[in-house]
C-alpha cells in the first residue's frame, strides 16, 4: 500500500468530469487500499479518485472509524430533508465552509467485489457521500458553501 499525493484546490484535475469503472482490475483494487491509507493519514473522513489525480468514478468514506465504504460508480437515487452543516475538504486544507446538504441520502454503488449495493446515509455520512459524488463530476464544496466557517 501507498500514501498517495492529494491534488490541491486550483488544479484543474478537480474540475474534470471522471470516467465509469467497467471492470474492477487489480489496479483498482490497489488504488482502493492506497485511497483508504491516504484517507486515515490524511485524518479525512473521504477520498474520491481525482483527488489522487485519477479520473475514475471511485470514492472512499469512513465517518466512524473502522467502517470503510468504497463506492464505485456511485449514484444517489433518493435524498431527503436538508441540513447545512461545516465542510472542508483534503484538497483544501485549514479552510472550511457552511455547505446546504439533503438531511439523508440513498446511493447506489459497486464494492470491489463487484457486487451492487445501496447504502442509506444520514447526517455526517449523507455529507461525506454527496461530497465526494461531487467530486466525481468536478464539483467542490465551494461551489455551493453559503459562507466560509472558521475553525481551528
Ligand atoms: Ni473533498
């Protein structure tokens, strides 16, 4: 396993559209591993590909530690309510900002076994999963925070 370099806010790799994975290689489950080691060395709570500079549709979330979600090509096919909370993100570091989020989310993905399986969020996990869905189509935080927060 590897700790992978995290892309930065102001590189374009962020802004790209990412790719489906048709088929889950074993270089795809390594840059899953990479990815989960990244994340916990990073003390973030997700990782999406091109945060590592690949433009594949794959993501990591781990908001309670020990319980690792790999989404492959996910998709959110059902959300409710709506919270507003803090977010950051490990392309931006030190910045922070109030982001409007649906209270609950159900996404649709694929583990690296290949199997499909839906996953209903809530709360801090439904952030983590519209945040780095975001990121598989370009999009950041940013884009939508209603104001920057200031945290130390
Ligand atoms: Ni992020």
């Amino acid at each position: 396993m590897a700790i992978l370099k995290i892309v930065k806010f102001g590189d374009q790799t962020l802004r790209k559209v990412c790719r489906p994975v048709d088929e889950i290689t074993p270089k795809i489950i390594t840059l899953l591993d990479d990815m989960i080691e990244t994340m916990r060395a990073a003390n973030g709570c997700g990782l999406a590909a091109p945060q590592v500079g690949i433009l594949r549709r794959i993501a990591v979330i781990e908001v309670e530690e020990g319980k690792v979600y790999e989404l492959i090509n996910p998709k959110i096919i059902a959300y409710t309510g709506t919270q507003e909370e803090v977010e950051g993100c490990l392309s931006n570091p030190g910045r922070y900002g109030y982001v409007k989020r649906p209270a609950a989310v159900t996404v649709r993905a694929t583990n690296r076994l290949g199997e499909e399986y839906e996953l209903v969020g809530r709360g801090l996990l439904a952030r983590a999963i519209c945040h780095e869905c975001d990121h598989l189509d370009g999009k950041l935080y940013t884009d939508f925070q209603t104001r920057e927060a200031k945290c130390d």
